[in-house]
C-alpha cells in the first residue's frame, strides 16, 4: 500500500520522522547545489568591479567592527522609489568580493550603496565625528575616535585570507598593502599613483584632514566614497546581469 495512506505512523514515529526530514533535506540540497558545478560561475562578470584597495579593505573591517551595518544597508531593490532615491539597483557582482557581504536588512539611515562621490571627505569626517553637524536631525551616534591612528599590522594578512577564500589579490599587492595603504591616504598621492594603477578608481589624498597620521577615519571614508562608484552603468548590459 502507498506510504502516503500511513502518514500518521511516519508523524508520530521519532525516527521515521527523522529519517524523512533527513532525506528531503539531501534531495533539496543536492537539487540545488549540483548545478552549480556544471557553471563556470554563479554571477556574470561586470566591467569595472574589483578587489577594495588595502585602504578601503580596512575602512570597510572598521565599518563592519563599529556595526555600521546595523543601521545601514548596501542592497537597492529594483523598485522604482528605491532607484529614484538611491540610485541603479544593485548589481549580484558588485558584492562578489564582500566576506560577508553588507546588504544588511534594516535601514535606520539611508542605503549606502550608492554612496561613493555623494560628499565630501570633509562632510564624512564631520558627519562621523558628530552627525548633527551636518544632518540636525540624525540620531546616529558619533565616532570621533576614528580620529586615532589606523593599525596596518594585520592588513596583510587579512589580504591573504581574503585570497584563500576568492578574492584575486597577487602576492605582489599583498606584499605591498602598506605602501599601498599609506599611498593612498598621502596628500600627495595623484592619479598616476601605483595604488591607484593597481587598484582603479580609488580615491586618494588625506581623507579626514590631517595628512600626518594615517588614521581610521582615512580608511573609513576611504571605503565610504568607493561604494557604487566601480561600475559604469552606460556600458551594462542588463539582459546578462544578475541583480
């Protein structure tokens, strides 16, 4: 007789039970993880998308460290308010190189996506050194301790694990991340800079003003004026992208 005219033995049996749940969740899971292995990758490729730079890199561990991400998200939805206030919906593979990523599910504060060129370096110092500076109505606290300077001691080896997990950095830019980072950050940094050759379309010169210390506060900013700004949408094509 059919399984299905004794489901009643199978519900209050602990061990049929377990056994079913076991085996639906071995068949859903493998409906849905061998195709990935017949594809050379689950999300297109996207002109313009690259590693973050060692400066952003650590601007973006501090911004996950001060749980930034809390009250911010990095996701536009393709709904029409969304992209009229925030800007092209997000694309699949502008987080392909986010461990973990940043889309986030609540937003006290406006999306971030988008955020990169929006201001200045000064009104980010500002804001985040006290964010009724610049928006009075802000209930978002302050950091002025980002002001201190930045630890570029475990950049590398932060690199490197990033690499083991995907991100394509070369052992020569994992060997150079602190030049690098503090390229990036010096006054006197310019569009022929090597950091900016390697990683393009990174910001550089002194980000919260002081060019005497390379502080978090550079590397947070640094981060913050990056997002949104690597892909150039006139060149996408939308009928091959993944949102």
């Amino acid at each position: 007789m059919s399984v299905f005219k004794h489901h009643a033995k199978i519900e209050t049996n602990v061990f049929f039970l377990a056994v079913g749940i076991l085996l639906t969740v071995i068949v859903g899971g493998l409906v849905e993880v061998v195709p990935l292995f017949t594809i050379e990758s689950t999300i297109e490729k996207v002109d313009g998308v690259r590693p973050y730079s060692p400066l952003e890199q650590a601007g973006r561990d501090i911004y996950v460290r001060e749980g930034c991400y809390n009250c911010h998200s990095q996701m536009i939805r393709p709904f029409k308010d969304e992209v009229e206030r925030y800007g092209h919906y997000s694309l699949a593979a502008e987080s392909k190189y986010d461990h973990p990523f940043q889309w986030s599910s609540k937003r006290t504060g406006p999306d971030l996506a988008r955020v990169g060129g929006k201001y200045t370096n000064d009104w980010h110092t500002r804001h985040l050194i006290n964010p009724r500076d610049v928006v009075p109505e802000s209930i978002m606290p302050g950091y002025p301790h980002l002001m201190r300077p930045l630890d570029t001691s475990k950049i590398a080896g932060n690199m490197t694990a990033l690499s083991v997990v995907g991100v394509p950095y070369t052992a020569e830019q994992i060997k150079n991340a602190v030049a690098n980072l503090k390229e990036q950050a010096s006054p006197d940094a310019t569009a022929d800079s090597a950091v900016v050759q390697a990683y393009p379309k990174a910001k550089f010169g002194d980000f919260d003003g002081n060019p005497q210390v390379v502080s978090e506060m550079d590397a947070l900013v640094a981060y913050l004026q990056v997002l949104g700004t690597m892909v150039d949408f006139t060149t996408v094509d939308h009928t091959k992208i993944q949102r």
